[in-house]
C-alpha cells in the first residue's frame, strides 16, 4: 500500500471509496474490503481517499469529535488492508465548498475512477448533498459505476465511529473492542518521567500525549498490551493525575510486565484491555505501593482471562 497526496495519477482504472475512516470500525473494514476484492477481480487499482484533518474541525470546529486515531494510528491500521493506494486529502475550507459533482470529477481526473463504492450513510461535496440518489446520477452522466455497502451490526448495533467513541469516553471497552474488531489503542513516544514508579519498585515508561485531540476512556488503572518495533508485553498503565504527589496533569504511566528495555523517544502502541479501579490519592507511598501490588496481580489476571486479551491474540494470529 502507498501513502500519497492527491497530486498522484495513473492511466490504470481505480475501484474507489472516499470518506473519513476516523477508528477504521468494522463498517470501514467492510468498505474496505470491498473495494480490494473487486479491483483484484477487475484488474484495477483499489484507491481510499480520506481527509487530514477530520472535515468537522474546518466546517464546524465546535462540533469536532475527539479522534479515535490520530498521526500515523490510521495508516498502521489500513496498512492490514490489501489497498494499493492511500491518499490523505488535506480538507481545506476550499474543499468544503466543492459541489458532489465537482468532487466527483477531482476523482475521475486523479485516480481514473470507474467504481465508487461507499458505507451506506456517507454523503460527501459541499454539505454532505452528495448521496447516493446524486451519486448514481453523477455515474450515469461520467461514466462510472456506484454501489454501497450495507451497514454493519454487532449484536442489535450499527457500528459507527459515533457508537464507538460513546464506548469509548464511557470506559466500555468491551463494546469498543466489539466494535473496533481490535482493542482500542493509542501509539505514542516515551518521555522522560520523576523515575517514582523506579523509586516504588515498579519501573515505568511515560506516554507523551502529542495530540489533544485522541479520545481517551475515563482515568484509571489499566491492564494494557504494550507493543514497539522489536517487542511486546503486557503491563498496567496509571492513566490520569497522580493525586498522592499533588500533580494534577494528566500523564500515561506503563509498568511493562517482565521486561527491561530502553525505550526513550521510541514510539509505543499501547492497547486498552481491562479496567482495574479509579484514581485514587493515597497517604504515603507505603500504602501505594500496597495498592501497586494489588494492581499488578489483577492486571496479570485481566491479561490471562480477559476477552480484550484474547481478542487482541487473535488479531495477530489473523495478520488484523
């Protein structure tokens, strides 16, 4: 698969779908694969076009979500998707302003379009007017052909970005997982910390949250699944304030299980599997290093017994 911007172009024909791909949930996966079955079939070029940044935060910036992926998370995640381009469209205030047909065109001339296929809620041009009644005149007048992909339901549930990030900021990181077909994860480079969790018998890597806008579930503990370019392992985080020492900044705090590595300035994917209790203040640090203790054993339980554990096992044995 290749990143490109959109000045790229080929006289191969494309299977193409357009659309924000925020969490790439089960409903993209579908799109997704979808489109890479019929350009192999077709002999074609499977081609997404997503935006950067989320459409909302030029259009409506009050009403911008919190991102369920943000940086390179999206594109680690369709790299698993068999695609032969990517294209990351900056989405600009001009952009905004194209007609359904205008864009249409900007898809023609770019990627040689012949099929447009797109989830069945998604509307793009100016406004979202672009639906599929519009669509599929656009086809009939260009050339090209339209389909849609039918929703995707988990249990009695549409999956959609929105169901997910209320999963998500609710700490229903079951229905997230659900949802996501994976564990919800951030990816993130180390910092250096205080070295406390060093001083406590428990050493730590600290996560530094290099966008504000990345959804995170309610602070707690966690039990999490830590992966980096040459090694895994499992671990709880401390996610929040650390009230025992007066800090109130929120911070990312792993203590990987079994393991002594440096990791300053490597990026780190770390996946939420399990929660295990609020943040809380304590005393002294005898008394959280009692409650530490408690933490690591039911965080090595979640790992062994958990559905996120299991889930996230299986995702790699299936190359998601």
């Amino acid at each position: 698969m290749n990143r490109t911007s959109i000045s790229g172009g080929s006289q191969r024909g494309s299977v193409v779908t357009v659309g924000t791909f925020d969490g790439v949930h089960l409903g993209h996966w579908a799109v997704l694969r979808e489109i890479a079955l019929r350009a192999k079939r077709d002999h074609r070029r499977s081609v997404l076009v997503t935006f950067d940044p989320h459409p909302l935060e030029i259009v409506n910036p009050q009403a911008a979500p919190r991102l369920l992926t943000v940086g390179d998370e999206r594109l680690e995640i369709l790299a698993q998707v068999e695609l032969d381009l990517v294209v990351f469209l900056p989405f600009t205030k001009q952009l905004s302003q194209y007609s359904p047909e205008a864009f249409v065109r900007l898809l023609i001339d770019r990627f040689q379009m012949e099929e447009l296929v797109i989830g069945h809620d998604h509307g793009f041009g100016r406004a979202r007017s672009g639906d599929e009644t519009i669509l599929r005149e656009l086809g009939e007048k260009l050339g090209f052909v339209v389909d849609l992909v039918g929703a995707v339901a988990v249990g009695n549930r549409l999956v959609s970005s929105t169901l997910v990030r209320r999963a998500v900021a609710g700490g229903d990181l079951k229905t997230a997982e659900e949802l996501l077909g994976r564990p919800y994860s951030i990816t993130a480079p180390v910092i250096r910390g205080t070295a406390r969790g060093r001083e406590l018998g428990y050493r730590t890597i600290n996560l530094e949250i290099t966008n504000q806008r990345k959804l995170l579930p309610p602070d707690g503990v966690y039990a999490v699944w830590a992966e980096w370019r040459n090694g895994a392992a499992g671990g709880m985080m401390h996610q929040g304030p650390r009230p025992t020492f007066g800090e109130r900044d929120r911070t990312l705090e792993v203590h990987l299980f079994d393991v002594d590595v440096e990791l300053y300035n490597v990026p780190v994917k770390v996946s939420w599997l399990s929660r295990i209790r609020d943040v809380m203040s304590f005393p002294d640090t005898r008394a959280l290093s009692a409650q530490l203790e408690r933490d690591l054993k039911a965080a090595k339980s979640a790992l062994t017994g958990s559905p996120g554990a299991a889930s996230y096992q299986r995702s790699q044995a299936s190359g998601w």
